[in-house]
C-alpha cells in the first residue's frame, strides 16, 4: 500500500444498468471532511431518478430469471468481486478522500476486507441450498413428505450512512444480490462516490441485467424516505438512527415492509 491513486470516480448514478447524469442536470459537491477541499461533484438524484430506479428494479425482479438463476448470479457476482479487487487502489483513495478515513485504517474496515466480503456472497450465491428435504411427519397414519423452499423476498431497498461507506455498502448488496433480490442502493450525500463507482464496476465489467442493481447518490437526506413508502419495494436494509427507522416503519403496514439491519434476504416458504 504505497502513495493514494489519483481520484477517478465514477460521478453518475446507476438505473435501469445505464449509468446517468441527473434527470435535472444538477449536481452536488463533494468534501473532503479532513480539509473541507471540494473534491469534485456527483450527480443530483431527484425523486424522477428514484422511480425510475425503482420501476427498474422492480421490472428486473419479476420479468427476469435474476431470482431464479443461481449460476447466473454466482458469475454476475465473481464478476463485481474480480472488478473491485481491480479497482482496490481508486476504492481506497475515495474512500480516505471522501470518508476522512485514515490510510492505515482501510485493510480492515473500509476497503480490503469489505471487499472481500463479495466472496463470501459468490460462494453463498453458487451454493446456498435453496430447497431443504425436512423430516416427514405421519399424518392419519401415513408419513407426509416436507420441502422447505427460500426464494428471494423481492426488491430490496438499501440506505446507508457515511461512516464506512464501501463496507456497508457491499454489505447490503452483496447478500441481497446473491438471494436473488434486486436492489435500489441510496448511499448517503456525504461518500457518494464509494457507491456510484460500484456502479461503473457492475455497469461495465459484468453481466448483471439491467435493473438488478440501481444507485442513486443525491444531497437530498430525505430521497431515501421513497424506499420506504413505495409498494414495490419488499424489503428495506438501513443503517441510521432509531427514530428515523421507526417513523419510516410507521409510514405502512408491517406486513408489507420489513427493516433488516443484515441478511438473509431469503425468507423461507413451507
């Protein structure tokens, strides 16, 4: 781990696998929270740009074999994983740049073991057993034969903060993907950038369907907030405070909207 790379991020957001500028144009700066430097700017996602990334990840979860194509997903997410170890040296220099994070601190927190985590979700995604043989159990007088099968909950919505940005980050979609899930990440205005260039990775070194996974960075706090109010979204991922969960969680009913803190995003149906 020698000097930092020079910045090169990917300063677009992801939707519908096309990375795009704003739907109005508009971007928002970028800070660097040590010396408060304008590293640059990032793309301004507006409510538009969420629905659409939501239509999208909808549309792919429920008209593509994303859900049902382990092997699909297992190459899909070897592919990321192979991409970020590429691309550690840009991941870490965005990370100490726009998270404030100490050089010495990334092989463990922020960036070589977060990524490394991807492969813990490619093995996962190759081969979890999604069908489970269970014990039979006699019923008037003959033994009735049991499957327990886990099939991906849906479209997953995931929100995170600025702290450590890259691991949270992989740590919500990588499980998510690996399920079968799509995904809309909203990353926090604060390290848009350790999110946008996952984007630049799944957009142009895999085979990942359009829509699968969406991104869409703004300096809106409050963008999130759709995540958990539209029907289509299944499920939620958010790491934030309490208060903010809990009034989001009240915004509709429990029974269709969940709160995960971590996976499996692979409910069981018996």
């Amino acid at each position: 781990m020698g000097e930092l790379e020079t910045l090169a991020p990917e300063t677009r957001n992801l939707i519908d696998g096309e990375r795009v500028e704003a739907s109005r144009g508009g971007t928002f700066d970028n800070l660097n929270p040590a010396t408060e430097e304008v590293l640059g700017t990032c793309a301004d996602g507006t409510q538009d740009d969420m629905e659409a990334a939501i239509a999208a990840a909808r549309r792919a979860f429920d008209e593509t074999d994303w859900s049902r194509d382990a092997e699909t997903r297992a190459r899909c997410l070897q592919q990321l994983y192979d991409a970020m170890l590429e691309e550690k040296e840009q991941l870490r220099s965005i990370v100490v740049h726009e998270a404030g994070a100490p050089v010495t601190l990334t092989p463990w927190m922020h960036v070589d073991d977060p990524i490394g985590m991807m492969a813990y979700w490619v093995e996962k995604a190759r081969g979890f057993s999604y069908e489970q043989e269970m014990e039979p159990v006699p019923f008037m007088g003959r033994p009735q034969r049991r499957i327990l099968q886990r099939e991906a909950v849906g479209v997953v919505g995931a929100i995170t903060p600025w702290n450590v940005p890259l691991y949270l980050n992989i740590a919500k979609i990588g499980p998510a993907l690996a399920s079968g899930c799509s995904v809309v990440l909203k990353p926090a205005p604060d390290t848009p950038w350790s999110a946008t260039h996952i984007g630049r990775l799944a957009a142009e070194r895999t085979d990942l369907p359009p829509g699968v996974l969406n991104i869409v960075a703004s300096s809106d706090h409050l963008l999130g907030e759709m995540l958990s109010t539209d029907a289509r979204i299944d499920a939620v991922t958010f790491t934030g405070s309490t208060a903010v969960s809990w009034s989001w969680a009240a915004s509709r009913p429990t029974s269709s909207w969940t709160t995960q803190t971590s996976p499996p995003y692979c409910p069981a149906r018996p």
